[in-house]
C-alpha cells in the first residue's frame, strides 16, 4: 500500500513539473488517501500484535 502511494506521489510531481495540474492534483489526492490507509492499517495490526502478543505469554 505504501508503494503505490509512493507511486502516485511520484506520477503527481512529475506531472506537476509537467504543466499537468489536474492530473498532478488527482494524483496526490490519491497519494493521501493511499497513505492515510496505510497508516490505518499499520495502527490496527500493532494493536493486533500487541494482544495477540499478551496472549502468549
């Protein structure tokens, strides 16, 4: 997921540079969004661990 954010990131500034605002813009967006999963995802599973974890000792 942090890959193709990274991607998209990557394909936004470069259109950016590119005089491509509304695809830079689109872009990024997704980029943001991509992130912001990724960052939801990273939350859940150490919670995850954390218990699971707890659990097994």
């Amino acid at each position: 997921m942090l890959k193709w954010a990274l991607i998209f990131a990557v394909i936004s500034l470069i259109a950016g540079v590119l005089g491509f605002g509304g695809i830079a813009g689109t872009a990024a967006g997704i980029a943001k969004v991509l992130f912001f999963i990724f960052l939801a995802i990273c939350a859940i599973m150490l919670i995850a661990g954390l218990f699971v974890g707890k659990k097994l000792m």
